[in-house]
C-alpha cells in the first residue's frame, strides 16, 4: 500500500507542479483556454488529491507533523508554495514578476523533495 500512496502522490505532485507552470506560462500571455470550466476546477482537483494523499502517506508512515520536525518543515514550505504560486498566477500582471513568483514558487518545491529525500529539515547542514 505505501508504494501506491507514494508513487500517487509523486505522481500528483508533478501534475500539479506542471499546471502551476503551464498556467503561469498562459496567463502571462493572457490565453482565453484559462476561462474554460476544466481549466479553473482542475487544478484544484489535483491538489485535493495531492493533499489527500500526503495526509494518507503520512497516516501510513506514522509520521506527523509537530513530531517528526522534517514533515514540520515540508507544510511550512507547501505555504511559501501556495503564497507564491497564487502570486505567479493572480498576482502582479508584469510577465517577469509572474515568472519570478513562479521560481520562488519552484524553489520551494525543490526544498520539499530534499527534505522528504533525507528526513532532515535543514538539509544543508548535514
């Protein structure tokens, strides 16, 4: 069962960080695709089974958050993620702000798969 729930959630992440790219890319030239129904429900979608699945992942590793500080670390980092990827998508309407946010957006992603790689918060140091 762990297997599944992994590959799962890596599997959703990698949706979701696409579409986070992919409309970042389409707003930042205004395409009208973004107006279509699927467009606006199916990221939202993705990311309720990407955090059904992380809250599954965890209940099965019996790890949790506040106990096990790596798993502290990688929800502090989903916020920085969160902030910054709605600021790529419906912040400042200047196509380099909108590609900044998204690599800071990035940059945050990249941190969580270090910490869940080596279940350490501060990767860096070790």
């Amino acid at each position: 069962m762990y297997i599944i729930l992994k590959h799962s959630h890596l599997s959703l992440m990698l949706i979701s960080v696409s579409l986070l790219i992919i409309r970042t890319l389409a707003v930042t030239v205004n395409a009208q695709w973004l107006q279509k129904k699927w467009a606006k429900i199916l990221p939202h979608v993705i990311d309720t089974l990407l955090l059904l699945s992380a809250i599954a992942l965890m209940i099965t590793i019996e790890q949790y958050p506040g106990a096990d500080h790596w798993l502290s670390a990688k929800i502090i980092a989903l916020f920085g993620y969160i902030t910054f990827g709605t600021l790529a998508i419906k912040g400042n309407k200047n196509a380099a702000s909108r590609i900044g946010m998204l690599l800071i957006a990035l940059s945050f992603i990249v941190y969580m798969m270090i910490v869940a790689i080596s279940k350490n918060p501060m990767p860096w140091i070790s």
